[in-house]
C-alpha cells in the first residue's frame, strides 16, 4: 500500500526541483551581473572613445577649462560668461 501522500512525487522531490530552480538562477544572475559589469567600462561606439579622451587640467588655467567647456558644449554662453566673472577674468 502506498499510504497517504503523492508517491514519488511527494515533498522530497519539490525540495529538490526548488533547490535546482535556486542554483540554477542564481548562476545566471551571477553571469548577467558578471556581464553587466564588465560592459561598463566598453564605450557603445567605438569611435567615441577616441573624441572623448579626458585633457589633461593639471596644466590648465580656470580660463582654458572654461573654454573646453564651453567649446565641448558642457556649459551654455551665459554660464560661461558668469562663471569667467566669478573668477575674475
């Protein structure tokens, strides 16, 4: 006689198919976290990577850094010209 329960198919074998489910899961969301990760640092278009290039500041006075702004579009004309005279020049 088998009893009460689902036979071979009775809370044992859940376990196991969630214990898989969890591992194998959890392997892909490693794997994607792992990709994700690592296509950061990779530019989208590959010819951006050599206009976007970071200048060297050391070297520069506040007036060139406000000019490659302004020039890269980073600041509008208005914010240039207002933050030329905070700096005095």
């Amino acid at each position: 006689m088998m009893g009460f329960g689902m036979g071979m198919f009775g809370l044992g074998a859940l376990v196991m198919i969630a214990f898989w489910v969890l591992v194998i899961g959890g392997g892909a969301w490693l794997v994607m976290t792992l990709v994700r990760g690592n296509q950061s640092s990779i530019p989208a278009n590959p010819s951006q990577a050599l206009t976007t290039a970071p200048t060297p500041l050391s070297n520069s006075t506040p007036l060139e850094i406000l000019k490659t702004r302004f020039a890269k579009g980073e600041i509008t004309k208005e914010q240039f010209e207002e933050m030329r005279r905070d700096l005095g020049l």
